[in-house]
C-alpha cells in the first residue's frame, strides 16, 4: 500500500483511497493559447490531467491481490467524466478507479 503526502493545504483530514481508487489533484491547464489568446472561464474544459495524491492497496480478483499501477507522485491522464470530486482543504480533488486512468504523463 503507497502511502502520501496527501496532507490538504489547511491541514484538514487525510484521505487514504481503499480498493482500486486513487486520489488525483487535478493539474489547471494551459490558460493561454500557443497563438497568446487568454482563454476565459466559460470555455476552459474540465482538467483530464492530475498528479496521484494517494493510491488504494488494490483490489482482490480470484483470491489473488491485482497491483496497482500508478504510483504517488505520477502525472496520470483520466477520463473527462470519470471519478467523484471530493474537497480536500479548499481545493476539489478526485477520487478515480485505476481503470479510468487512461495513460501515466511522462
């Protein structure tokens, strides 16, 4: 089981994913265009990249414990509406199963 700094900014509760969950602090994307256009708030789209807070021990199939394969600290892709939001100190995080992370970003 990984453990993680996943203290919250405002020294709140720790969250320690169970089963296959991870907890994911999603990353805000570019705000400017490559052409210098300052994106407003009414068309940013939904973050799919965060960086993995916590991570679950892993989840039994067939008696056997299956690995995780993220780890804390990673950069992951996600999928844009998977996962449950959860407030961790005044910033929103999630909490995703392992099979909605799609990529880990190298």
């Amino acid at each position: 089981m990984s453990k993680a700094s996943n203290n919250p900014p405002s020294g709140g509760p720790k969250y320690q994913p169970l089963f296959d969950n991870v907890l994911v602090k999603p990353l805000e994307p570019e705000q400017i265009t490559a052409s210098g256009i300052v994106l407003p708030d009414t068309v940013k789209e939904k973050p799919q990249v965060g960086q993995v807070m916590a991570v679950g021990p892993g989840v039994y199939d067939d008696g056997k414990l299956v690995p995780m394969q993220v780890k804390v600290g990673q950069k992951v892709l996600y999928k844009k509406w998977g996962g449950n939001e959860v407030k961790v100190g005044r910033e929103e995080w999630m909490i995703l199963e392992q099979k909605d992370i799609l990529a880990i970003v190298e």
